[in-house]
C-alpha cells in the first residue's frame, strides 16, 4: 500500500447525499485514510455542514453547490484538492450523464479522478483523452484485477486462529460497512486488536488494509479472494479478531450476497444489521423485506453459526424511535440490539468478546 492519505479530494455526490445512493460519500464523511476529504458536492444541502446533515454532529467537511467553489474554497483553505472521488452508488453502478461535465471539469483542473462505479472512466475515450492531455490519473476502483493475481480457495482460513465476525445486513445500502468499521474502532479502543476486512470499493476508497471488491471478481475466484484476505490480515497483523465486512444480503433480489463470506470466511458468528423503518428492498418497490426472523434463521442455516447481535440503521427514525426498537428487537429475537451511530460500538464490542473469549493475549 502506498503512504496515505494521498492527497485532497472533493467528493462528488450531487443528489445522492442523504440517500442510500450516496453511501459511498457517506463512508468517506465519516472515516477515511486514503484522502483528506475536503468537501463534498451536493447542492441540495450547499452550505452545510456534511457530518450536520448526515449525523446531526458537525465534523467540518462542507457540502458545497458545485465543483468551481469546492476547488477554490481548497485553495482558500491552503490545501489545493488533488482528486476528484465518485460518491455516488446507484443501482447498476452506472455513471449519471449529469456527472459527465463535472468529471471532464475536473480532468481539465488537473483533478485525479477516482470512481467505484461498473462505468470505467479509464475506457471512456473522452475522458481517456482529457486525462492525457492534463497529465492526471483515471482509476476504476471496480476494474476486474488481472487473472493471474487471484486466488483460488486452498483451505489455509483452517489457519487463522482468530475470531471471525461476519457483519451482514437485511438489505443492501443499509450500513453494514459503518457498522464494521465502528466495531474494528471499538475492539481497538477496549485493547483487543482487531482488523477489517473490506468487500467493497468503499472500503477500498477508506483505505482498509485488508479486502477486495468482492463484485468486480470472477465468480470462481471469489471464496479464494475472501480466504487470501482473511489469511493475510492474520499472518500479517496478528489481531485476536477480524471483523468482515457484508455485501448485499443473503434474499435481496438483486444483491444477493453473505453466502461467500459464510463459505470462505467461515466467520465464527455474525452480526446482523437491519434498518427496522425499511419494508422494501432497496430500489424495488414491491418486493417486501423479508421478516428479521426469517433472515436469521436463513444465515444460521446456511451458515451453522449463529447470528449474536442486531444493529440498527435509523434511517427515517427519530432518536426515540429508535430506542424504542431497539428494545423491540432485542425481546423479539433475544438478541442485543444496537444503534452503534447514536452510541458507539463499544458495548456490543466487549458482548462480543465475552461471548467469543477475545482477549489481547499474542497467539
């Protein structure tokens, strides 16, 4: 891994922030090592501030109308922007046309232009051309890697000595990588070292030492990918726990996922996240989520471990109301229910230990 962070970044996010299909931008608010995160384009909320308007705590990240103020409001700060990072994730991946003139802007700027997105700007002839012409980089974070880096599933996770725990969700865009992150924050901070293993290009975008995108692999090669990841923040880091990020959800029409973490991860339990306001899959109307008891009982069978906590999204909820779910779901499955945004991970952390027997002692 290069020296991070690498440099300034302006995150475009128009008409995304605030929603599912801004998640990307969202993770980068809230935590990131790659990028100094500099502003954030969204002219629905321009003026304010990102961490405001996403958590109700001010981080000082402003939300800005469009790319000429972010990049001067930089330079007035004394810290020019150096790249440009696609914040949006819509359904399909696919790159929005209003989004064009701002990235060939960008290019002219002499922006390097990062994208998590199915649309490879890198094979886009204009934007090839611009980025030439301006000396800059196009990286598309979700560009299959080369064959003949893969790795296929041998069974070394047999090795990995510390504890698995596999953070999956009822949906998708619900919150399942914050939750993974908050949670490898608040194992560290009650002494058990820990490690993340990112699935996705967020995580990627985050700087997450450990991964890979899970969505821009060859299906053969998935369960191999997971293993290496997995083995790798093992041997390389030494924590007493890994903490795997989910994708999609195991009954999501059309982002089925979970089942290649159960497979190759083989996490030793799993936490679950659900947001308890949402009651349709994300971007298809008409097809209703399935119940929480349902998805539990499916990941216990497809997985043979159990599922240990639930956390909250509260999206569409006030304060109250999510408290008051929170206890709901706790008496109806029996299992500890959290909202690690409104109060920390540190609670369900030291649950987790004790019922895992994590401690900080070297293996």
């Amino acid at each position: 891994m290069s020296a991070l962070p690498e440099g300034n970044a302006i995150v475009y996010c128009d008409g995304g922030f605030g929603t599912p299909n801004g998640k990307t931008a969202h993770g980068l608010v809230r935590f990131t090592r790659r990028y100094r995160v500099m502003s954030v384009i969204s002219a629905r909320h321009a003026g304010a501030d990102a961490g405001e308007v996403l958590d109700g705590r001010s981080n000082g990240i402003p939300l800005v109308a469009n790319l000429a103020h972010a990049i001067s409001r930089a330079e007035a700060d004394a810290a020019p922007a150096t790249h440009l990072v696609i914040g949006l994730a819509p359904d399909g991946g696919r790159l929005p046309p209003e989004a064009r003139r701002v990235v060939a802007d960008a290019i002219r700027a002499g922006l390097h232009v990062d994208s998590g997105l199915h649309d490879f700007l890198s094979e886009d002839d204009e934007f090839a051309a611009l980025a030439r012409a301006n000396g800059v980089r196009l990286r598309d974070v979700r560009k299959p890697p080369p064959r003949d880096q893969l790795h296929f599933f041998s069974g070394k996770i047999e090795q990995v000595t510390a504890q698995r725990i596999a953070v999956l969700g009822t949906d998708s865009a619900i919150g399942k990588r914050t939750t993974a992150v908050k949670l490898v924050e608040a194992f560290e901070q009650a002494g058990m070292p820990a490690e993340l293993v990112g699935t996705g290009q967020t995580s990627w975008m985050q700087g997450v030492r450990y991964g890979l995108i899970l969505d821009s692999l060859i299906n053969d090669f998935v369960a191999g990918e997971i293993e290496h990841a997995v083995w790798s923040a093992w041997e390389e880091a030494d924590p007493r726990v890994i903490v795997l990020e989910g994708q999609g959800s195991l009954m999501n029409p059309a982002y089925p996922g979970g089942f290649e973490l159960l497979a190759a991860g083989r996490p030793h339990a799993v936490v679950l996240q659900h947001a308890p306001a949402r009651k349709e899959y994300d971007g298809f109307p008409g097809y209703p989520l399935h119940a929480l008891g349902q998805q539990i009982q499916a990941i216990e069978i497809v997985s043979g471990r159990p599922v240990v906590a639930i956390t909250i999204n509260h999206e569409n909820m006030k304060p109250e109301q999510t408290r008051a779910a929170c206890q709901s779901i706790a008496h109806q499955t029996g299992l500890e229910t959290f909202d690690v945004l409104l109060d920390g991970a540190l609670v369900l952390a030291q649950s987790l230990a004790r019922m895992l027997a994590i401690s900080d002692e070297k293996r």
